[in-house]
C-alpha cells in the first residue's frame, strides 16, 4: 500500500555517496526532503541535483537534510557527480542512496509500472522531526521539480506547526495568512494574534504573518 500523510516514514538502511545510512538516525531532530530520480546520467535529474545543492542554506536555515535516491550503483553515483559538477556550476552536498537494489524506491512505493517498470518516477516526501511523513507529491520523469515550491510548502508546514495557522492560495513567506475557522473564541484569537485580522467571512480571516 502506498505511504499516505501522517504514516510514519519506513526506516532503511542503504549505501550512499556519504556512506551507509541508517535513515531515522540520520534524520534524528530534523526535517527531511527524500526525493527520487528515475536514474543517473540523465539531463533533468542532473539540473534537479544541482539546483538542490545550491539552495543548502536555504534548506539548512529551516532545519532541513536533503537526500536523494537513485536506482544505480555507488560507481555509477560517484562519476555522475562530476558531470553535476561541472554543467551546473555546483557540487552535490547532501547524500544520494544508491538504491541499485530498489530497497528504497519499493518501500516508498517510487516505481509505478504503468509509467515504467524499472525506473522511479520523481517522488518527494518531506517529512518532520517526528518521521512522520508530512507531504509527498509525484512528477513524470519528463517533467523537472519546483524545489522553490518545496521551500515553499515547508515554510508552510513549519508555520502551521509553530503558530496554528493555515496559508492561503500562491501564499508565500511574509504573506498574510489564514485562521482556522475552528478558532472562533473572540479571547482566544485576541491573545493569539494580537496583530488583529480580517474577517471576509466568519470561516475566512486574514492575519499578518506571526512570526514577522
Ligand atoms: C531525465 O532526468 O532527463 C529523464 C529521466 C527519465 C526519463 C526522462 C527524462
């Protein structure tokens, strides 16, 4: 069955360019964004693994350890690489599970046969401090990622957690965002957003982002 929002992410063991990694251990007290690549040497993946290790610091500055799968060997990872290298301006620095066995990319449910029946397609699965798997979302192989977008929902996800609120359509970070309708205590909302907030409807208010 696959993985749904909530589940607990599967624990594995599996080799990769920065050594053998026990998953949860590695990802002990962070976030994770695990994403798959249907395989190496190929010209979409190769800007995708690029992009990711330019953005570092932006996914370090949230809490966040990146680490991808691909179903080819250690040797075949470590010479690709150097071709990420050189055409993208910029060296992979976070770890890619050589996953030639398929061990991952089956217990992520990351090979859809009616797509292809060798290759993953381009899953991503962020997931919280607690191994909970908090968002996934699936691309053809053909179509490249939004990581921009992949910031973008943790933000999200950490503001929900943070501060109990939701984000509205194209929301990004400094954007107003949204109260729960549940929330209609008029005490409660005072004390918890002393900013104030909009009120459209009684279920749709609009409040300044809390943490700004
Ligand atoms: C790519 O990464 O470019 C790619 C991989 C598999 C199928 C199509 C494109």
């Amino acid at each position: 069955m696959s993985l749904r929002l909530g589940d607990i992410a599967p624990d594995f063991t599996q080799h990769s360019t920065e050594g053998d990694i026990s998953f949860h251990a590695w990802a002990a007290g962070h976030w994770v964004v695990l994403y798959s690549h249907p395989r190496d040497f190929t010209p979409v993946c190769t800007t995708e693994l690029g992009y990711t290790a330019k953005l570092k610091q932006a996914f370090a500055d949230r809490g966040v350890k990146v680490i991808a799968v691909s179903v080819d060997d250690l040797d075949s990872h470590q010479r690709w690489v150097g071709d990420i290298a050189e055409t993208q301006g910029q060296a992979v620095n976070f770890p890619i599970l050589a996953d030639a066995d398929r061990k991952v990319a089956t217990l992520y449910d990351m090979i859809h046969p009616n797509a292809n029946d060798t290759l993953t397609v381009r899953s991503v699965f962020i997931i919280d401090p607690k191994h909970k798997i908090r968002t996934t979302f699936t691309y053809p192989a053909s179509t490249g990622r939004n990581f921009d977008e992949i910031l973008r929902v943790i933000d999200s996800l950490q503001l929900t957690d943070s501060h109990g609120v939701a984000t509205p359509v194209n929301w990004k970070d400094g954007d107003d965002v949204i109260i729960p309708a549940a929330l209609q205590d008029p005490e409660v909302l005072k004390a918890k957003f002393p900013k104030g907030y909009r009120e459209l409807k009684s279920y749709l208010r609009y409040t300044p982002q809390p943490n700004r």
